[in-house]
C-alpha cells in the first residue's frame, strides 16, 4: 500500500532526480536574471540561497525511503499515514480508481479487519507500517537465475504507518513489478509414481499440532486437489493403537495421500526402527512397480518433485544404488561417519533394498546396534551404511542438492541464497531452525516449482527472496556478493567458524546490527484459486481458519486428468518486529525503525501464456461402406487464461486408425471433440 499512480511515460521524466535538478538550476538562473533586472528593493543573495535550499531539499526528497536512515531509521523522523476516512465520507470503490481498469484482479484498499487480525496474530502495535505491491509473472523459456535484477523499484512512495482503529481511503495499485521466471512445470502435475517413501515417527507428534506433516506431504505426495501423485508413503508410528493408526490412515487418505500405517515395538531401538523401514518397502506387494524406495523423516519436505524426478532419471535402477548427502557440518561427518544422513532423504534401488533385506538380521544384531553408536546413541543411518558396506561394494552416491540442515539460528543466509533444493529438514525448530516449507511453496502453483527461492534485486535495493523474505539494502548491494551464503546460521554443537564451509563454502559475513539490511520475513501465504468464490464467503472464511488452525483444506475440484486447477493469485504475508535483534544500526542497540511492518505480496500469474492440448476427433461420414469412422488426433492451441491465442503450427489434423462399421449414418459429417488425458504445459 502507500503507493501512487505511476507518472505517464515521458522522454524527460521528472522521478529522475537529475532531471530535476537541470530543470530547478535553470529556474534559478532565469529568476536570478529577474532579480537582477528589478533588484532594486530585493535581496537578491538572500533569494538566490533560499530558492537553492528549495532545490536541494526537492532532490533529495526522491529517496523515497529517507536519506537519513542512520539517524533516524527506516522512513525517516516522519510518519506517512493513508488518507483517513472520515465518518461522513464515504469509501471509494476501489474498481473506480483509474488504474484498476488495467490490471483488473489489483485493489489497493484497506482491509482493516485483516490488519486487525494479523495484528492479534504476530502480536503487531496498534500502529505499523504496511505495503502491498503487486507482482506480475512472466513465465518464459529461459533458464532460472540464482538472482534476477529487474529495471522497476518496490516502492512507488514513502511507507505508510496504519491505526487498526482507523479506516483509510482505496488507493490506487501502481503498475506490478513483473518479474521473469522459466516455464517450470507446476507442483501438482507431478507423477512420483516410481517411488515409495518410508517414514517412522510417533502419534503424539502426529497429532501435534507444532510437528503435525500433514500439510509438507500433501504438497509432495498429491496433486493438490484430493488425488494421490502415485507416490506411495508406508508409515510407522511407535507402539501405536489400531484406534490411533485408524485416525492417521483416515487423515492422510483425506487429502490424497496414498498411505498404509503399521505399527512398529516401542522395545526397539530407535536405530532399528528406522532400518526396519528398508523390509518394509521391500516386501510391499507394490514394489515391483517401483524404482527408488526411499527412508526419510517427519520433518523432511520435497519441494521441486518435479526436479527430483528428473534428476533421479540420471541413475540406473536396475543396478544397487544408495544415493544420499553427508550432513553440512563437517564435525557431524567426522563424528557419526561418511553415511547419507536421512534427514535429506535415503534413496535406495529396488535391487539394493534386497540386500538390506536379505541381511537385515544381521544387520540390526546387539554387536552392529553397539558399532552404530557414535557417542550419540545408536544411529539408524549408520546401522544401514554398515549394513551396505559390510555385505556389498556398493558406495555411497552423493547428491548435493539434497539438504540435511544441520544448523541452528538464523536459516536466512540458506532460504536467501537463490538455490533450488531438492529436500529440506530440521525446519521445525526444536534446537534446530524454524521456517515454514509448505508456506514457502505455495508460489509455486502459480510462477512454477523454480520460482520458490528465486531472487528478484529491484532498482531501488530490495531484494526479493521468493516465498521467505523481503529484504531492504538501504546502503546499496555494490560490495555484496549474491553468489556467497550470507553467515546468518551456525553449526551445532561445535560451531568452529569453518566447520559448515565444505559444503556450502565460506559465507560473507552477516549483515544483523550493521544498519545495511532490513528484512521482513514469511508468515503464510495462501493461494486463491479460480474456482473459487471471493474472500468474503462463508467458503472462503471457513478455509481462511482452517489455514490458521495450520490445516489447509481440501475442497476437490473436478478438473480434466493430466490438467491442474488454475491460480487467481497468490498472496504471501512478509512481517518484521521492530525490536528484532537483528535489525540495528551499527550500534548494535539502535533500532532501525521504531515501527513493526508488513509487507503483502500478491502474485498474478502469466494469463498471457498459452499451452498445446492433445485432441482427439471422431468423424463419422457417408462412405463405401455405408458408414466409416475414422479418427483424427491433432494439437491444438489453447489459453490458459483471458486471452485468446493462436494456434499452433500442429493444428492440421493427423488422419490415423481405425474404421468400424455403424449404424444409420448421416449423410453429411458431424464430429464430436473430445479432450485427450494429458496437456502439456508449453508456449
């Protein structure tokens, strides 16, 4: 919010501070001609010095942000607020503004009962500043950039300060910013069919509410719309009930997760537990009908399934394959072993879960259940490395982009370091870090998987890191090398300074109470289908607390198979707390506002964007044999939105197949169309 109807194209534009200052320097010389012409009685000197001050005072005002932030923190000593509505005024419509017939889905009014809310919910002031900026996708075939640098600013005005207790004009939506992204495949058209997960864990964290994963393993093992993606999950819970077990099945099954639950004996160790998921796999009836059986966490999250898939196209599975990541930490390597660490995921080939299988009594014997313990308690991902080492040559394959997470703090330096992660873990807090996956993804059903994580550098140094923050330079980026992690985050136990720099390399030093970054950081996002109604529903409220309870409903929509529902617009909410440790001035005690904020993003999706469709056409025609049916397969162009596209080059008709004998043909053609079962996705 806080933003004005951008100025009309010109070739002389006044927002540019030079420009402006040529054209007071001239005003100054044709008034000191004036003065000097009828100076009699006027103090030319004292003129001249005022109507400079003027002009110094006007192009410094451009900042929008406020030059002296050092001294006076974000914004500067003055308060911005929204044109306040008073009780006899009545509210525009935002539809009315002049703007808002152009980019029709954009309203910039205030919807106070949201920031009151948000306000309970994060525990904000009664005042705080707020933004919304509009961002238009530009879905294109080209590879994704760690960090794209885009010619627009974030901000079109000075940040507004907002009362809950008040009410304030609609303003009119400047122009998005549009950001380019490839032409990712989206989340929900993901086929995991080829492979099987296993996953041990607790009913009581099940339940929970702070570790319940319902929500992470519908993103990675569902189209999102109520239906399995073919990957298949075999879940253990820990000496749990058949009630308890009943519960679970009943809540996974009711998102379109495709789960069997068993029990696993409480009198195991933890370590066997785990390495029991490797028979269990095995012996389902539907592994023959899989690749890659794969062990992982409760707190392990897929986010481009797409990218996985892709990548594990690489491998032979025919052949004994363990394939996996070390820890971050090289002190956890040193200490627990050269094993895949199964938090980031443990893939095993069908062959290679054999021999585990094969040996597993072995395997999980007193003396290995001893070996496995490193000081820490018996491992499970050591118990099945020895296991793999012990009875086969098979070693490790390593697959860096798969991420452990061993760190604790600040998670910031890695979710704004531009990278596309295979998995995620430890982000539940606990010891450990805290960030927020299926939040994070939600983008990704309208901009693509690539996007999530995808950094947009505005001209005015905001720096877009997409889905986890909003972070403002406000001393530039020139020294800072976007390609470096930033060292936000530390190594646990023993943090050695150097400790995490094998895998990720040294980190350019944090910037937190320095004064040079300000950042806001995601809380939720929720995405808007087209399907559905407006906001204000009894529907759409309903869905709105289920979110809030930290369970996204599923309300399944009938969509064509091999088709994805189609995303009105994602809208994420960034917050930052004023008396945040991290964002000081170099005193280390100054805060750098005195405001907390929030800043709403509202993703668009590329409507612009065409896809070619696979249709089937049956012809039935007059012919020698009194009635041919012959069958036509072509490709069409189709929208995915708005606008009408052309068609593509494929649109001729290919004649192919069959005749078949019917009954009572017409004399004359009649076709009948149908869509075919697949759709792909591109321009």
């Amino acid at each position: 919010m806080g933003a004005t109807i951008p100025p009309p194209h010109r070739c002389f534009n006044m927002r540019n501070p030079l420009a402006k200052a040529l054209v007071l320097c001239i005003t100054i010389t044709l008034l000191g001609t004036l003065l000097l012409q009828h100076g009699g009685d006027i103090d030319i000197r004292a003129a001249l010095l005022k109507t400079a001050s003027t002009a110094k005072e006007a192009v410094s005002s451009q900042r929008p942000l406020g030059s002296n932030h050092q001294q006076s923190g974000w914004g500067g000593d003055t308060v911005h607020t929204p044109v306040e509505a008073t009780g006899d005024h009545q509210l525009d419509h935002p539809n009315n503004l002049a703007n808002i017939s152009t980019h029709g889905n954009m309203h910039c009014d205030y919807d106070m009962d949201r920031l009151k809310q948000w306000k309970m919910k994060y525990k904000l002031q009664d005042r705080f500043e707020y933004t919304r900026r509009y961002i238009q996708v530009s879905r294109q075939p080209i590879a994704r950039k760690s960090l794209t640098t885009l010619d627009q600013d974030f901000l079109f005005d000075h940040v507004k300060v907002v009362d809950v207790n008040k009410h304030y004009q609609p303003e009119a939506c400047p122009a998005p910013l549009v950001v380019p992204v490839s032409r990712s495949p989206y989340p929900s058209t993901a086929n995991a069919s080829d492979f099987m997960f296993g996953v041990s864990t607790t009913y009581k964290r099940f339940v929970d509410p702070k570790t319940n994963p319902t929500n992470e393993w519908k993103y990675w093992l569902t189209d999102n719309n109520g239906s399995s993606n073919g990957g298949k999950l075999l879940l253990m819970l820990m000496g749990a009930s058949d009630s308890e077990m009943a519960d679970v099945h009943e809540q996974l099954t009711s998102v379109g997760i495709d789960v069997d639950v068993y029990r696993s004996s409480p009198s195991d160790e933890m370590a066997v537990r785990y390495l029991t998921l490797v028979p269990t796999l095995y012996n389902h009836p539907l592994r023959p009908q899989k690749k890659w059986l794969v062990t992982c966490d409760d707190d392990t999250f897929f986010p481009s399934l797409h990218a996985l898939i892709a990548q594990f196209e690489n491998y032979d599975h025919t052949k004994p394959k363990y394939i996996g990541t070390f820890s971050e930490d090289s002190n956890n390597v040193m200490r627990h072993g050269e094993q895949a660490f199964g938090g980031a995921g443990v893939f095993l080939s069908v062959p290679l879960a054999a021999l585990v299988t094969e040996h597993f009594s072995s395997c999980k014997s007193a003396e290995k259940i001893k070996e496995a313990n490193t000081g820490w308690g018996p491992q499970g991902d050591v118990l099945l490395r020895k296991c793999i080492y012990e009875h086969s040559p098979v070693r490790l394959t390593l697959l860096d982009s798969l991420w452990q997470l061993d760190m604790l703090g600040d998670p910031s330096g890695f979710y704004e370091s531009g990278m596309q992660p295979l998995s995620l873990h430890h982000y539940r807090g606990g010891g450990w870090h805290s960030a927020l996956p299926f939040h994070y993804t939600k983008v990704s059903h309208l901009c693509g998987e690539e996007c999530m994580m995808q950094r947009f550098q505005t001209a005015d140094d905001f720096v877009i890191s997409n889905g986890f923050s909003v972070a403002y330079y406000p001393e530039g980026t020139d020294d800072l090398d976007f390609d470096q992690l930033e060292g936000t985050f530390r190594s646990a136990p023993d943090y050695k300074g150097w400790n995490l720099d094998f895998k990720w390399g040294p980190q350019r030093a944090g910037l937190a109470k320095t004064g040079r970054k300000l950042s806001w950081d995601l809380q939720e996002a929720e995405i808007i289908w087209d399907d559905e109604a407006e906001d204000n529903t009894e529907g759409a409220e309903k869905k709105r607390e289920q979110t809030e309870n930290g369970q996204d409903g599923v309300a399944k929509v009938q969509v064509s198979k091999g088709e994805r529902r189609k995303v009105k617009e994602v809208r994420q909410i960034y917050v930052r707390k004023h008396d945040d440790w991290r964002w000081k001035l170099n005193d280390g005690a100054t805060a750098m506002s005195k405001f907390d904020g929030v800043v709403e993003l509202v993703w668009l999706p590329d409507r612009s964007e065409c896809h070619d469709e696979q249709v089937r056409e049956i012809v039935s025609q007059s012919g020698k044999d009194n009635c041919n049916k012959c069958e036509r397969v072509y490709t069409v162009r189709k929208d995915c939105g708005s606008k009408t596209c052309p068609q593509s080059e494929a649109y001729e008709p290919i004649l192919s197949t069959s005749t078949s004998t019917c009954s009572n043909a017409s004399s004359s053609s009649t076709a009948n169309t149908t869509t075919s079962s697949s759709s792909n996705n591109k321009k």
